[in-house]
C-alpha cells in the first residue's frame, strides 16, 4: 500500500473543479490534445499546462509528445491503485457486513 502522503498527492491533484473537469473529459475520450482541454475548459494554454502537471503528479493522467503537441489520457491503471489502497486503509480493523462490503469496493476498483 502507497503512504499516506501518496494518496493525500493524489486526491489534492482531484480537488480543483477544472481538473476534475479534465478527468471527466478524459474518461470520455481515448486521448486529447492539451490544446482542445484548455478551449474545453476555457482556460490559458499556460494555465491548463500548470494543472495538467499538478494532475501528472498525482499520477491521474498521462501524457506524451508527438512532435509539437502534447497529449493526455488518464492514468486507470495509477488512478485504480490509489483508489484500492485509499478503501484498504479506510477498511483497516472493519469486521463482519462492514469488511464484507469493503471486499466488495476492492473488487470493484479492481475491475
């Protein structure tokens, strides 16, 4: 399981309503342009960059360079680690139904 400082990096990447914005425009599409996000979100080219590192971070996306432009996709695979490491520490000492439907939030994340 990461530290707790990973996750709490993590979840900081998520709390900002543009970036949030972002993941939901990316689980929507495959891969996007950094361009299309910043006129999507109507922010700055400089500023969608400075959240697009803050989401880099926090390992939520993704992203690589094809000559001039730069491309972003979610990171599901970083984004379901964090999430099953979060419920496990969260379900640290639960018993009977309580652990039960932490096991069945694991199995969901996982999926």
């Amino acid at each position: 399981m990461p530290p707790a400082t990973d996750l709490s990096v993590h979840f900081e990447g998520l709390a900002n309503p543009t970036r949030l914005k972002i993941v939901e425009r990316l689980a929507a599409a495959a891969e996007m342009r950094v361009s299309e996000l910043a006129e999507f979100c109507k922010v700055s080219q400089p500023r969608m960059s400075w959240h697009l590192r803050i989401l880099r971070r926090a390992e939520v996306i993704r992203t690589r360079r094809d000559g001039r432009e730069v491309f972003c996709r979610l990171d599901r695979d970083a984004i379901a680690a964090h999430l099953r490491s979060f419920v496990r520490l969260v379900a640290f000492g639960t018993q009977g139904s309580d652990a039960a439907e932490v096991q069945q939030l694991i199995s969901e994340v996982a999926k």
